[in-house]
C-alpha cells in the first residue's frame, strides 16, 4: 500500500536504497531508476542499475511497482535532468544478451527465471543411471509398442511385444506376487473398524492372527489410524519389533529403539546420513567400485569428494586391506576429508556375499581410520550360495570388539522393498546409529523431524517384515511356504543368469551369491568403442541401447556404476518369471553376436 509500510524486497525492488521511507507522501522521497555502472553482489547476480533519491517527482509509488515488475515501458519524471529518467524494460531487457544474468523485475516476457544456466549446479551434473538414459528409451519404446497394439489390433512393429525390465530391484513390476499375510493385516488396518476388525463377519473374510495383529497395529498408532502422522522416528512398538529383530538377528546384541530411525525406505535414511556427513567440498566418502548409484548421485548433489576402492573382479567381487588402504591414503594425501566409508553386502550391482573375515576387517578398519561406517544391508536375506552366510558389520564389530570400546560409528540400514517382501512401493525401512555422538543424534533427529514422519504403511510394512505370524498361529504355515517359494525361484534364477551370461563367448559373469543382480564384463569390438565415442557415450552405453532396440530387454550400464578403464558390461536383475530370464539368456547371446558383426 503506498499509505502503508513498506519495505523493499529483492522480487519487487532488486536495488536496495540507502534509506527506504516508510511511507510515500506529499514530500516525501520516492524511488526512481537512473542508468549506472554495473554493481555486483557477491550473492546475486550483477545489477545493471542503481537506486538513487529524487525530490520533486511525480513518479508514483504505484508507477514504481509497475516499471520493477516490468510492465510498463518507462517511469515518467518531472525532473529536467534527464538522468533522472527511469530505465525501460524493454531497453533493459534489448541491452541484455540471451546469456546475461538480469533482474528478476527484468525478466522478458516468455523468459523463466529458473532455467539449466541457473539452476544448481550439483544437481544437474548428477546422474543416476538407474533411471537414465536407456530406459527413458525403454519407456518410449513401451509407449509406441502400446500405441501401436491398440490402433492396429495385433499388428507389432517390433521383434518383441513388450519391453522386459531388469534395470531396477522392483519385484513387484515384474511378476512377483505380494506375500497374503502382510496385505490382510495392512488392509485391516487401512478399514475403519466397523469395516474391518470390528465388522461381525470380519473373521470370514480374515484369518484370526490378521485381524489380532491389526488391532495391535492400530494401538500403536494411537487409534488414530493409517492417516495421521506418527512419531518422526516411527512409532515406538514398531521400534521395538525392529529393536527385537535386530538382537535375535545377531545372537543377542543388543539394540535400543532410541537409535533406530523408520524411513521411507533405505534411500531417504542414505540420504539423510550423507547430508550430515557432507559438511563441505572437502568431505569424502569411500565408495566401492562398482556401487549403487545412489551413493554417488547424492554426494554429487551435496558437493562432496568420491572416493573409490576397487572390488576383485576375479575373486568373486571381494575386498582386501590392501586396497582400501591405497585408496584412503592417496584420498588423504590429495587433501581430501575422507570421513565415511560405505559398504554394500549383498553387493549391489555385484551380487557377492562378503565373508565374516572380510567384513570383520572392515570393521577393524574403520575403527582404526576413524571413518563412519554405512552398512547397506538391504539384501540380507537375498543370500543363495551354500557357502554363503549373511553376516552384519554391527555383530562384526561386537566380536571383534570396537563395539565395547566405542571405537566405532556405524549406521547400518534395511528395507522392505528387497529381500522376500520386495515392497518397493510402500516405502518401508529404517536405520540403526551404533556409536553415535548423542548430540549428532539429535541433529539427525531433527533432519528427520523436518520431513514430519516416513510413510505410514511402510512403517506397518516393516513392523510385519521384522515379526511376522509366530509357529502355532493360523497363518504362519501359509506365510512361511510363500517365503520359501519366492526364495527358491530367485535361487534358481540366480543360477540361470549367472551361469547363463557366463556362457556367452565374449562375456564373463561371477556367480551371483545374493542379492538380486549379475554383473557381466562384456568384451565389445573396437568398432564399436569408436561409434561410441563418436556419438558421445560410453560403450557399453551404445551396448545397452542396442540390446534394448534389438530385444526389448532393458539394463542399466555397467559404466552408471562405475568400474575399472577398459571395462563395459552391464547389470541386469534376475525378477522376472524363470520362463523370460531363460529367453532372455538367448535373446543376450543372439543380440551380442549380430552386435560384434556389426562392429568387428
């Protein structure tokens, strides 16, 4: 209001005066505009005019807030000096080239004012292959593929009628059926109660250990239902049944619910703990190579250091000291703060279960760098070798001791969207701080408050993946069998893929040992590394598009996780039914054939 207060921002007035009138009266100063050198603030963009004081005008506070915000050609004065005369928009706007930054109070019409060139930079030079580039391809595909079956019946344009996607660990999109137990009880959950537990013909349609389960569900959650926020931690009793879990998991260590955090997912409590780690430019992590993309996407983001220590290809994937000793000191000696170290077993994209010995040194050796350990344990219970067993670094570092002499940091996470449950799209998981500064604690907590709470059917979800029906109960039998059925097809497939990709002349697979995925290393022709080059992608990139084109079967990359100069390959899950990874074993020999025809 020009009777009222006013205080100049940087939207409606981007030139701050020296002194700004309170209010705009019959004389009193009024702003105006007059052409001036180029000022720079060290926060904002150069300002291409300056703010100065004029008595005796009869520019109007209401004219004023026209011009700044563009809509007027000029600002009328009475002033006889004619650098009084307010500048344009337009002029402004005709004196600026396409690239130079303006004033928001400047800004062409049909011009944003969030574009690439001024947008974070972190954030669009972060990639995250799992989504990228070949599967924006695969979903045009999908698009065209069903637009084409609907306008013309039957009639197929490809090779292939559907697009199979093994880029991304969603069991669910891929055939496998939800477990009955967990939906029952959720569904109660979800009714109103005259609907569901409360409803007299409630017991025909849900069995009784559902319908008891639900009723101590909606207990937790305070009878207020599915719908209201929860704790920022989640709610206490589905702590503790993690808390319960997490003990009987690793032969009675114990674990307090006050250091467990739920979270939508695995990926946002990554998230949170890099966000606290990343403190500047300087911060680095140690990363495996190969990784999950998600490790190197966020650090990207928050501006930190990546720092990679090489797996064994030929030993199965597995770490030595030697290594990671090389890749800290080199780190260090560049003047890099490495102050964290991940770890991802099961591996991911690498499929390998790590050792009790290996993760023990691990252990050992974070406690003597003083590095704050990320255990991504996601897949613990994705374990398919007879030779393998899961073994968690928090009972790693119990037996060998840093644990009791608070020797370590460590944040270890789960999930519901792996293992048997593979529910991706509820969004289920948590954290566990072990070792943890209580002050750091409370931090993080707050990180978490700011999001309010994780999701609340992925907190039921993970209460029902960590304490499922107990022996004795009516489903129990049933929901055990379900388990066991998933878990038997992801052994086999694992055996197919493998053994399958392994078989290909050209390609070397390791056995997948657990988790969801094989990794091949693909030899590809010369050829075919040049026309990579020559269209701006790495090779194994141009492999995965043409494999897609030629077969209708989507991978991520080997290159979007990282690896050794010289290596291509790719990963690919092995969800989808036994039927299509056998067929698709045989679509992957046939395409990398006619592919180095191609190319040699």
């Amino acid at each position: 209001s020009a009777y009222g207060k006013h205080r100049p921002t940087d939207t409606l007035f981007p030139f701050r005066s020296p002194r700004s009138p309170r209010r705009i009266s019959k004389g009193r100063r009024a702003h105006i505009f007059r052409p001036s050198s180029p000022r720079t603030n060290p926060d904002r963009t150069t300002q291409p005019a300056t703010m100065t004081h004029r008595r005796g005008t009869k520019t109007t506070f209401l004219a004023l807030l026209l011009a700044a915000a563009g809509r007027i050609a000029d600002a009328s004065t009475a002033s006889a000096d004619p650098a009084a005369v307010a500048t344009s928009p337009a002029a402004a706007s005709d004196a600026a080239s396409d690239d130079a930054p303006v004033s928001p109070a400047f800004l062409p019409k049909g011009r944003k004012r969030l574009t690439e060139d001024t947008m974070a930079s972190t954030l669009k030079g972060m990639e995250y292959a799992v989504r990228g580039r070949v599967v924006i391809a695969a979903d045009k595909i999908s698009n065209e593929l069903a637009s084409s079956s609907s306008a013309d019946g039957d009639k197929q344009t490809r090779d292939f009628d559907k697009i199979i996607y093994t880029n991304i660990g969603n069991p669910h999109s891929v055939g496998q059926k939800s477990l009955t137990w967990p939906r029952q009880v959720m569904a109660l959950c979800d009714l109103p109660d005259e609907c569901g537990v409360d409803h007299p013909r409630a017991s025909k349609f849900f069995p009784k250990d559902a319908i008891d389960r639900a009723r101590e569900i909606k207990a937790a959650l305070g009878g207020m239902g599915t719908g209201a926020y929860t704790h920022s931690q989640g709610p206490a009793a589905f702590r503790s049944d993690i808390a319960a879990f997490v003990t009987e998991r690793d032969g009675g260590v114990p674990c307090d619910p006050d250091c467990l955090f739920m979270t939508n997912g695995a990926s946002s409590a990554i998230n949170m703990i890099l966000q606290a780690l990343v403190a500047n430019e300087n911060c680095g992590v140690m990363i495996p190579i190969p990784q999950y993309p998600i490790y190197s996407a966020t650090i990207d983001l928050l501006g930190g250091k990546k720092v990679g220590y090489n797996l064994d290809e030929e030993k199965l994937w597995d770490m030595n000291l030697e290594e990671l000793e090389r890749s800290l000191a080199e780190a260090r000696e560049a003047g890099i703060n490495v102050n964290s170290f991940v770890l991802i077993n099961p591996g991911n994209p690498t499929g390998q279960v790590l050792s009790k010995k290996t993760v023990q040194e691990i252990v050992k050796f974070c406690a003597k760098h003083k590095l704050v350990l990320l255990a991504d344990e996601v897949y613990q219970e994705n374990v398919y070798d007879d030779g393998a067993e899961f073994y968690s670094c928090k009972k790693a570092a119990a037996e060998t001791g840093v644990l009791d002499s608070d020797d370590i940091e460590l944040v270890s996470f789960h999930s519901t969207s792996k293992g048997l449950f593979g529910e991706c799209g509820r969004r289920g998981g948590y954290m566990e701080l072990v070792g943890f500064d209580d002050k750091v604690k409370g931090h993080i907590y707050k990180l978490a408050s700011s999001g309010l709470c994780s999701g609340v059917p992925g907190q039921i979800m993970t209460s029902l993946m960590v304490r499922g029906p107990k022996p004795g109960d009516v489903s129990y039998k049933s929901h055990e069998a379900e388990k066991s059925a998933i878990y038997d097809s992801l052994r086999k497939r694992a055996k197919i893929v493998s053994e399958g990709l392994d078989s290909i002349p050209g390609f070397s697979c390791q056995p997948a040992q657990g988790a969801m995925y094989c990794f091949p290393k693909v030899t590809l022709p010369e050829g075919a590394v040049k026309a990579a080059e020559e269209q701006g992608m790495p090779a194994d990139t141009l492999y995965a598009l043409s494999l897609l084109e030629r077969t209708g079967i989507c991978v991520v990359p080997a290159s979007g996780f990282g690896q050794e100069e010289g290596r291509f390959g790719f990963r690919t899950t092995f969800l989808p039914p036994e039927e299509e990874m056998e067929k698709a074993v045989g679509l992957f020999r046939t395409h990398h054939e006619e592919f180095c025809a191609k190319y040699q």
